[in-house]
C-alpha cells in the first residue's frame, strides 16, 4: 500500500441472506484527507464504513489500514491503532461532564487498576493531571469551555456532535470516520463543527472519511468526494464535477439527463 492511503478497501462484498449490500467495491483514502462518500438509500455506503470500522465482517475482499490488513478486525483494536467513528445519533455518557466524558478516552490509566490505585497512587495522580490537561486543550480548542462542566446529557445534538469530534481528540487518531455528522445540528452549529472539522485537518493533519447527505456541507469540506450506487463505487472527484455528472444526478433521482 502507497504511504499516501490511510484507508485501501479492495474489491470488499457484504451479502445479507443472499442480498448483495457491498459489491467488489474499491476505494482509497488519501492520508490528510477529507473524503466525502454519498450516494442514495441503500448505496451500501453504512455497510461499506461498518466493514472499515469493524462492526461488521466482509463475505470477500480485504481492508488496508495504515499499511496492515485489517479485515475483520474488532473495533476496539481498530481504536487502538487510531482509527476512531462518530455517529449519526451521538453516543455519550449522559450522566458525566462534557470533561469527564473526554477524560474517558483514553485507554489504560492507571486509575483504571485497583493495585495501581494502591501501590502506586503518585502514577494515577500524574497519569490524570495528563488526561485533565489534554481535555483542558481540547476543550480550548474546540472552544466549549462554556459547557465543560455541563452533564452531556443536557447538552443540544450540536454540542453533542462536538463533544464527540472532542473526543477523537484525546487519542490523536490517526483516522475518524464521520457517520452523518450533520444530521440533528442547527445550522449555527453546523458552520461550527464544519469550521472544527476543517481545522482538525489543516492545523492538526486529522484525516477524515465522512458519510453525508448534506450536500453543502459535503461541497466546503470534502475533496475528494466518492459516489456509491447498488454496493458499487460510481464515480469519485472534485463536488463541482460530481454534480454535474449524469450517472450521478440518475442514480440518486432514477430519471436519465437528457443531454
């Protein structure tokens, strides 16, 4: 795999009791990226990024990620390698802070193993001020410290969708997979996380795979943009010349351009 591509997926199906969701589909990720893949109900775009996260196995076809085959694996591995997924509907911990849902992320403290709290309580203490700090940084950045003490549960799906982007933030990923970020966001909000998301990428070198149907929202951030039609990649480029192409505009209305 080229050290351009974060993300390989080759020639990757999905069957469901027989019905073809993903089929021989691939695509690249460009390492410092904003991607942006659309297409219309039933795309196979949610199946295709469920494969990559790894919720979901593949029935053929392999995943690259950062240069190792990936196929198959857990979530939970693929986090630990850097490659992090938000949801279309915001997983939060409700009855914690927005600081102490960031402060959560990142794995193995010491804190977490009853020994380490009792022999060696130095290590959990300077373990945390290092978790404080970096939420403390992220919250700076993202500018929420308005809200950093607020249960997350009472925050609006806008605060939410930044809490989680926030969260990425706390593990350096390497890659973060959008699912729909826009859907539930006001459009205050909106410009806010696209503005994040853009700077993330710009001054941080976040790379970013996004499922959208918000086609503003895919114009201003994603190049390029990928086109999925029946579990098939379509079509992939700039958002100015997918707009204009005419397997596109059929695929999402069902009516042929005449031309």
């Amino acid at each position: 795999m080229s050290a351009d591509f974060i993300i390989e997926v080759n020639s990757v199906s999905k069957n469901f009791g027989g019905v073809v969701a993903v089929n021989e589909c691939s695509l690249k990720v460009e390492r410092g990226s904003i991607t942006g893949l659309i297409g219309p109900n039933g795309a196979g775009k949610t199946t295709l990024f469920n494969m990559v996260a790894g919720t979901t196995t593949p029935s053929s076809g392999n995943i690259i990620f950062d240069g190792e085959d990936v196929t198959g694996f857990d979530p939970h591995i693929l986090f630990d390698r850097g490659m992090l997924r938000t949801f279309q509907i915001a997983h939060e911990f409700s009855q914690m802070s927005a600081m102490e849902n960031l402060m959560m992320v990142p794995g193995d403290q010491p804190g977490e193993h009853l020994l380490d709290v009792w022999l060696r309580p130095s290590l959990v203490r300077s373990r945390e001020l290092e978790v404080r700090q970096k939420a403390n940084d992220v919250i700076d950045f993202l500018k929420l410290s308005h809200i950093k003490d607020e249960l997350a549960g009472n925050l609006s799906g806008g605060q939410k969708k930044l809490l989680e982007l926030g969260r990425t933030m706390m593990v350096d990923a390497k890659l973060v997979l959008l699912d729909e970020v826009a859907a539930g966001v006001n459009r205050t909000l909106l410009k806010d996380l696209a503005h994040n998301i853009e700077r993330m990428n710009k001054e941080l070198g976040y790379t970013f795979f996004v499922i959208e149907h918000d086609m503003d929202l895919i114009a201003r951030l994603c190049d390029p943009v990928i086109v999925m039609a029946q579990g098939q990649v379509i079509a992939q480029g700039p958002m100015e010349e997918i707009r204009k192409n005419p397997e596109i505009i059929e695929a999402y209305f069902g009516t042929p351009v005449e031309a």
